[in-house]
C-alpha cells in the first residue's frame, strides 16, 4: 500500500513510522511545506523521495494543492498521515483522500485542538492529556478520532518533559493504529 506522510517540521514521528519494521504500507513520499525543516534531512538519509514547496511561493491554496495532488496522483499514493503537518487541507484534499487520510495530534480531542496543545493542556492545568489518531476532515482537529491514549501530566511538568512523554505514545501509537487501519480497510477493498 503506497502512503505518503506529511510534514513541516522535525519529523521524529515520520521517523518513528519508517523505523517501525512491521508497517504494512510504504512510504514513497514525503510531502513537506517547509523547505529548512529537518524531516526532509531524514527523508533523505533513509532514500525517501520528497515532495517540498514553499507555500509563500503560490497565489493560493488551491494553487499549490493541485500541484501537490499531481505529485500524490504520479506517485500512486493510496493513503496520506499527517505527522505534524502544520497546514489544514483545503476541501479539494480532503474530497480527494476521502476516509484515506489520517492525523495524529498531541491531545485528547475534543480537548485542545490547533497549535500548541501541549502548552494548552498545561496552561488549563488538567491532570491528563494524550494522544489522538482521528481522520482528517476540513475542520481543524475535527475528524472522527480511531485512537486515544492517555498521558498523565505531573505536577513538575513542562512543556519540554511533557512534549517527551507524549511523543513516546505518538511514535508507538501512530504506526500501530496505522497498521490497524490499513489492514481492516484491505478487508474491504481489494484495489489497494
Ligand atoms: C506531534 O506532536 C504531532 O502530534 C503534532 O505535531 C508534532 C510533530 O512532531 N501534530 P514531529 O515533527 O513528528 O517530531
């Protein structure tokens, strides 16, 4: 099963997925909207092709969203996960990989959608945050969630040893339910 990941920054969850040796997809693109972000470095190392534009660089949205659709179409990607992908998808994606797009975020959603939801679930100070898988849709964060784990927040946290403890579920969690996923939707669908 051909997928490509998505994102803007680090990438220790682009990472994670393509050091997890029992993924059952391959990951023949990296798509990266960011052209100074460390992920593509990795894509890179591991012999990953890239897809990476500048948004800045287009008049709109839906501009260099049918450029990177040409790129999702050439390179036969069946499934598309977000990984820190810092960018909401326009109608025109989100209709296209319908149900083949996934997300992780660092909250359990509903709770602290958007940016910095580490810090946000710090600064409400709850006792627990987490984890979420969900399907993309065109809302922020708004998809129908697969997955949840929960992450205990301590009373010395900060949004660094905090980030730590939640990206270790992530890179655990991400390729497990991605797996899951995949093989429960190839029951259903012998095209892929
Ligand atoms: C992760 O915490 C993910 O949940 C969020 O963005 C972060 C990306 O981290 N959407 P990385 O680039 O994978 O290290």
């Amino acid at each position: 099963i051909r997928v490509a990941v998505f994102a803007s920054g680090d990438g220790s969850n682009f990472q994670a997925l393509l050091d997890n040796e029992d993924l059952v997809c391959e990951i023949v693109l990296l798509v990266c909207d960011n052209p100074g972000a460390k992920v593509i470095e990795r894509a890179e190392n591991a012999g990953i092709p890239t897809y990476v534009f500048d948004p800045n660089e287009y008049k709109s949205k839906l501009e260099y969203e049918l450029h990177l659709l040409k790129a999702l179409v050439n390179a036969e990607v069946r499934w598309m996960f977000l990984a820190g992908y810092m960018r909401i998808l326009s109608p025109l994606l989100v209709e296209v990989g319908e149900d083949r797009i996934l997300n992780i975020h660092p909250s359990l959603l509903p709770a602290f959608p958007g940016k910095d939801a580490i810090k946000q679930a710090l600064e409400a100070g709850v006792e627990k945050t987490g984890v979420t898988v969900h399907y993309v849709d065109e809302g922020i964060d708004t998809g129908r969630i697969v997955a949840q784990e929960e992450v205990e927040i301590l009373p010395n946290d900060t949004e660094k040893t905090l980030k730590e403890r939640i990206q270790r579920v992530e890179h655990r969690l991400y390729p497990q339910v991605i797996n899951d996923v995949l093989i429960e939707f190839s029951k259903y669908d012998k095209g892929i």
